[in-house]
C-alpha cells in the first residue's frame, strides 16, 4: 500500500506549487482529495485524486527554469492584488509557474520562474546562502563610512542582517551581494543610514546574470 503523504509536499513534487503556497491554498479551501476538502499538513495517498479550485492537478513531466528581467511596477505574485499587475500577468506563460523570491514593486532585475516546488524551496533556504547581487543608487554621495556600516551588519526588522559585501562604483552608487531576503532589505539598510534608494537593480542570482536580458524579457 503507497505510503500517504503530506499535501504541501506532494504539489510541490509534482511541479504545482511551492510548499509555502500550496498551504496557503489549502488554508483558503482551495484543495480537494477524492472530492474531500483537505486541510493544512493533512496526509493523502499518491493516486488521490486532487484538485485546485475544481480543477484537478497534473504532475508537469517538463521541469522549466526561466530568467526574467521584470520591469518596476511588476508584482512578484501569482495572485490578483488591487490592481497591480503580477509577473504571472504580465508573463501570461503557457505553464504554470511561480517566481522564487521576491523583488519588490519598485525594483527591476533578474527574476527566476519555475514549476519545479523542490527547486523553490533550495534555494529560498536562507541557510544555503545563495548570493544575490544588486546594482543601487542613492540620493546622495556614498560614503566610505555608509559602505563600511551596510557590509558590516545593519540592525532592521528585529534583527541584525548579515554582514556582505559592498562596494562603491561611484559617486552616488554601490554594488551589495547579499546571501539573505529580508523585506525590502537593501532599502531599510539604506534608511538606517539616512540614505534613500533611487534605482535598484539585481543583477545576479547565484551563477546566473542579468546580462543580454532586455527589460521585460524572459531567457
């Protein structure tokens, strides 16, 4: 007899979702087995059959990693919010996919894409320490003290960030590789020091570039 096991888990293997989103599916009654709702952390056997919103789920036999430069003013969401378009809009691709991370409303950059759940969720583990690289500029000249200060750990949201790497590349603009995604990081950085973020751009995830990426296109 086939082992049951837990909801999050099993859409995240098939491809559907991340662990993290499929319990907020299961949360809003969204998600059903053999035709029973299924609740948050509830185990189901693997031939049961599922369904989101009515609408039963298939396994994507075809994993899909995509490299985005998403414009500001995109939403990272697969989800309708007010009247703000999100990157699934905006993108309108012909499989589902879901964005790992985030990068606010306000910021342009490197984005990826996939519907691969396991993918997620490796590499959102914040304790794997994937670098992400960024591009700022600020409203004022950068200071040596400012760059010193944002490397060396900058107390935000209840808790110090983790010391990175900056590095001047002129007057009013720095580079910062960070291994950590904290809310609208960089930003809090910046205004513990009385900086203001003009541009910011993310450049680099891991060993994957922005480079030759158009705004609005996907690779």
């Amino acid at each position: 007899m086939d082992e049951k096991i837990r909801i999050n888990k099993y859409l995240s293997d098939i491809g559907v979702c991340s662990r993290r989103e499929a319990d907020r599916l299961t949360e809003a009654g969204r998600v059903t087995a053999n035709g029973e709702l299924v609740s948050t952390g509830m185990k189901i056997l693997p031939d049961a059959e599922i369904c989101i919103d009515g609408k039963p789920v298939k396994k994507q036999e075809k994993k899909i990693l995509l490299l985005f430069h998403k414009p500001k003013g995109i939403v990272c969401s697969t989800r309708q919010q007010r009247n703000e378009m999100t990157v699934t809009e905006y993108l309108d691709y012909p499989v589902r996919i879901y964005p790992i991370g985030r990068l606010d409303k306000d910021s342009e950059g490197l984005l990826l894409l996939t519907n691969e759940g396991d993918l997620v969720n490796r590499i959102m583990k914040a304790g794997n320490y994937h670098e992400k690289e960024y591009q700022v500029t600020v409203n004022k000249p950068v200071t040596e003290e400012f760059i010193r200060g944002m490397g060396g750990g900058v107390p935000i949201l209840d808790t110090v960030t983790r010391p990175c790497k900056v590095t001047k590349t002129g007057k009013n603009s720095f580079r910062i590789i960070l291994t950590q995604g904290l809310n609208r990081q960089i930003r809090r950085m910046c205004e513990y020091f009385g900086y203001k973020v003009v541009t910011l751009k993310r450049v680099r995830i891991m060993n994957l570039y922005i480079n030759g990426l158009e705004e609005g296109e996907i690779s």
